[in-house]
C-alpha cells in the first residue's frame, strides 16, 4: 500500500516540480554571486537564483544549467526537478588582497567578474 501511495504522490508533484522556480540568492549569502573560476570548473550564479556549471575531469564533462534550491549553513543545492546535488563549500566567499575566493568541492575559486 505504501508503494502505491509513493507512486501517486510522485505523479501530482511531478508536475509541480518539473515548473519550480529558482530560490533567490538570500541577501545574507550575496558574496556568492558572480562568475567563479578555478582549475577545470566554473560556477556562475546569479542572484535569481540561476546556476551554470562547468566542471571537466579525465573522461567527464559537465556544463549544467540548474536552479539554486538553497542553502544550508555555507553549502547550497541545485537542481532541476527531482535531480539536486549539494555543492560543499570548505571555504566560503572571502577577500584575499584584492580577489575574492571561495573553495568548493576542494576546488579553490575566484571570483573574476
């Protein structure tokens, strides 16, 4: 029975869900907007809550499009319908000198915008 109900729900919100929008970058988190990049990924979010991607490794490309789905505590979701991912952010968005940089992933970032 539980099955049957799971199977039901998922297809009333998969409408629902397949049209979300993007959540806002909060004004608490504004330091992450901009154009990030680093050895072999870039993220670029906008304040609207939309993401690109880039990530290329030995054998795997990567270049999303997805919508930010929050944050918690300095990591953020994206995703798009019932697929998200979490980025880790190890280290996040702080001026060094006169750039600004963020670590996610391991991946140390700067902002180039």
């Amino acid at each position: 029975m539980h099955t049957l109900r799971a199977a039901i729900l998922a297809a009333c919100l998969l409408p629902l869900a397949a049209h979300a929008e993007p959540v806002p970058v909060p004004a608490d988190k504004l330091a992450y907007v901009g154009d990030w990049q680093g050895k072999d990924m870039r993220i670029q979010m906008g304040k609207d809550g939309k993401v690109k991607y880039k990530r290329d490794r030995p054998g795997k490309q990567l270049d999303l499009s997805v919508d930010l789905q929050g944050f918690h505590g300095d990591n953020f979701d994206v995703g798009a319908a019932f697929v998200r991912s979490t980025f880790v952010v190890s280290k996040p968005p702080h001026r060094e000198g006169d750039k600004w940089k963020m670590t996610v992933d391991g991946v140390e970032l700067t902002r180039v915008d």
